[in-house]
C-alpha cells in the first residue's frame, strides 16, 4: 500500500482519553508503581520499570492502570512547546498508575496500532507541531479532551508500521547500549571512589592497601582521615557561581549559542552536553558573569530536585536554582563530581528546615570537601578520567543517533525512503 493511501484517524475514533491520578505530596514514595511525569516527557516509551511509588487504592489502580498499548500525553505545562509530549507503554504494569499532569490514551480496538509505532508516531514532529497550534495558553499550556479528539494519527498497514518501528528501534538500541555502558563506566568509578576515599584503602607506598596496612590516620571535621589528607571549603578549591536566569524585559535573550542549564536538564547523565533552551549572544553578553567553564561541577540547590550533580559537558549558563565550583584545578573534576554526589543526604538534610529546600551560595561555599594529598588525587583522576571521556563520546554519539532517527521518521511516512525494502 503506498503512503498517500494510508488511513488516517482522529484520535477520538481509535483512543478512549483518561485522566491520571492526582494525590498529595505525603502520599508518594511508597506503595506501587508511578508513571511520573517526567518518565512522560522524557522518554518515547514507558521505562521497563518505573522509579516513583505512590500509595493508591485498588480502584485508583484499576482506573488508572497502564497496559500495552496506552499512550500517555503531558496535558499541562508552563510553556506551549512541552505540551503534548509522549510516551508509549510496550507491556503491562500490574498494579501501576499513572500521573494526573497526563492525558491516557486507551487503544479502542478497532483499528490495529502498533505500540512500538505509536511511540514513534507520537513524538514527530508533525504530530507535536499539530498539538501545539491548537493548544491553549493562559497561565499554563494546556490540553483538553476536545483537542485531543482533532488531533489525527496516520495508520500505515501492521507491516508497514512493523517496518516503520523496526528501522528505528535499530537506532534505540544502540541508543540504549550506549546509556548502559555509560552507567558501567561510572559504576566503575565510583567504585575506585570508594575504595580509595571511603575506605581508606588507596595503595600506598608499596602498592598496599593503606588503611588495612596500618597507614596513619588522624581526627579531623570529618572524622578519621589519612594523615597529610586536608578538609577544606568548596569555596577553597573553586570560585562558586549561582545562576540567573535572562531577564523578561530584555529580548532575543534566547538562541541557539550558549546551553542554559535548568534543573530539567540533569538527568541521570553524569555530563550536561545539551540543553533544552540555548542563549543568543545577548542572553551571553547580559550574563557573562554567570558563565561556567566545561568540567565545572553544577549542584541543584532549591526545590524538589535539591542535591542533583553534574559535570558541565560545555561552557554554559544556569538559571539561579544551580551553583557551580569551577574548579581552580579543573582535571579534578571526577573527583569532585564524584563526592559531591555521594553528598545528597547531606545536601537534604541542609535544606531541611526550610518551608521549600535551598542552599545559598554562602552555605554551599562553605560545605566541607575532604581533599587527599595531590599525588593520591592525581593517581585517582588518572584512572577515572578516560571513564568519563567515554562516556562523553557516548553521549555524543547518542546526540547524532537521535538527530538521525528523528530525520529518518518523517522521510519514512512521506515516501522518500522506501519502508519495504
């Protein structure tokens, strides 16, 4: 069947629509499965397993569930371009439920949707284009149920669509591979970490564990530490840099020149290489002040993601819920990075007084950071460095495949590349 003769079907007539669960805050992080909104928006289909709990009811779940098939759709957001974004799920989810902020997407039966096309479908451009002219901005975009039933899918055949999805799953694959290598190698890293700056059991002169080869150690703020071994200041060993965010009554701000780093952006990536929204030569120009250096340590310091670390992949800007150590000696940075996020208990419990967590430049310069003597840092940063410089080529090899599978799609509906081959 060629493509002009393709089906094409408002999602009214192939998708019964749902509303997700709503609950107070006191009632997440126990319980059963939660489809979050951000595994929504970030991912093309639903994770093998889902990180959230949420304490639900059995009819909230019955109500709620998610099953093979089911399309999720963020209905709200701040701003009109993250409206609508999709996630598809490729098997059942006993006991699972899904997040109030989405729309469900319910397959009728009627006419046969591959999932695994679905989710491609979903996220096109043409079909995020269509969402977003006909969405609705007061305060928050937004995304009714009579929207929802003008939007359209185009259903190729089951084989086509089996075609379709298998070319690009290829991609998702390597995609995935390279996700998976990328948590290997910093596994890797936090395990010499551990080893060396937990236990105590770097090698000393000798080759020999030092702790368990009756090496020295001496009091200190942070308890007992290796003798010559230092505790200072985050402030000590980098200039600290909070963030701002352009201001509204300046324009062009925004562009396509410089990556402006939001808490969206951490993931559970260790580098930052891209971002969402990207600054202009004015928005640079009106912060540089603000601008941090590549392998610069950035830590989310207000609200819910208090105490997320990253290493900054690009010279960048953050908005003001981030402050960045750019390091006096930036080859460190896996060091630092490293204790910085073993500190996340620490970071909360800083922040826990207060009616929304935050840690202020004066109070982040000023948490102590213990600091080995520089032939054992060095010998660390030696072995951990080419983990790192991996997992960056990873990254950008995973921006480049992204790029491809999201070019290779529309070619694929219109014809210009052959689905049957």
């Amino acid at each position: 069947m060629s493509c002009t003769e393709w089906k094409e079907y408002k999602l009214d007539e192939v998708y019964e629509v749902s509303n997700g669960l709503s609950k107070k805050r006191e009632e997440f992080g126990f319980g059963y499965e939660f489809l979050a909104f951000t595994d929504v928006f970030n991912n093309y289909f639903v994770p093998q397993t889902l990180d959230n709990l949420v304490n639900s009811s059995e009819m909230e779940r019955v109500k709620c569930s998610i099953k093979r098939g089911d399309v999720f759709l963020t209905r709200t957001s701040e701003k009109l371009d993250e409206l609508g974004r999709s996630c598809v799920a490729l098997k059942d989810y006993p006991n699972a439920t899904f997040n109030g902020f989405t729309k469900r997407l319910r397959p009728i039966g009627n006419v046969e949707i591959l999932p695994e096309y679905a989710g491609y479908y979903f996220r096109s451009l043409k079909f995020r284009n269509a969402v977003t002219s006909m969405s609705s901005m007061t305060t928050r975009a937004s995304l009714n149920n009579d929207m929802i039933s003008l939007l359209t899918i185009t259903v190729p055949t089951l084989e086509e669509q089996e075609n379709i999805a298998n070319i690009l799953s290829c991609l998702d694959e390597k995609i995935e591979l390279n996700n998976e290598m990328n948590k290997t190698l910093e596994e890797m890293a936090q395990c010499i970490f551990k080893r060396w700056f937990v236990d105590f059991e770097f090698p000393n002169e000798d080759g020999e564990p030092y702790k368990s080869s009756g090496g020295e150690m001496v009091d200190s703020e942070l308890g007992m530490i290796p003798k010559g071994w230092e505790v200072q200041c985050i402030g000590d060993i980098g200039n600290v840099i909070t963030g701002k965010t352009p201001s509204a009554k300046v324009e062009g701000s925004y562009g396509d020149e410089c990556n402006f780093i939001t808490p969206r952006d951490i993931t559970d990536s260790p580098i930052i290489l891209n971002t969402e929204r990207k600054l202009s030569s004015i928005g640079i120009n009106n912060l540089k002040k603000n601008l941090v250096c590549k392998n610069s340590i950035g830590v989310s310091c207000i609200g819910s993601n208090l105490g997320e670390v990253y290493i900054t992949g690009e010279n960048s800007i953050t908005n003001q819920q981030i402050n960045t150590v750019v390091l006096d000696e930036s080859h460190i940075y896996p060091y630092v990075y490293i204790y910085l996020k073993n500190m996340k208990n620490e970071f909360l419990n800083m922040a826990g007084g207060s009616a929304v967590p935050i840690i202020n430049k004066t109070s982040f310069s000023e948490i102590n950071i213990l600091m080995p003597d520089m032939y054992i840092l060095n010998k660390f940063v030696q072995s951990t460095t080419c983990y790192f410089e991996r997992i960056e080529e990873n990254l950008k090899e995973n921006e480049s495949l992204i790029a491809l599978r999201d070019s290779l799609f529309p070619k694929l509906m219109s014809g210009e590349i052959d689905i049957n081959l």
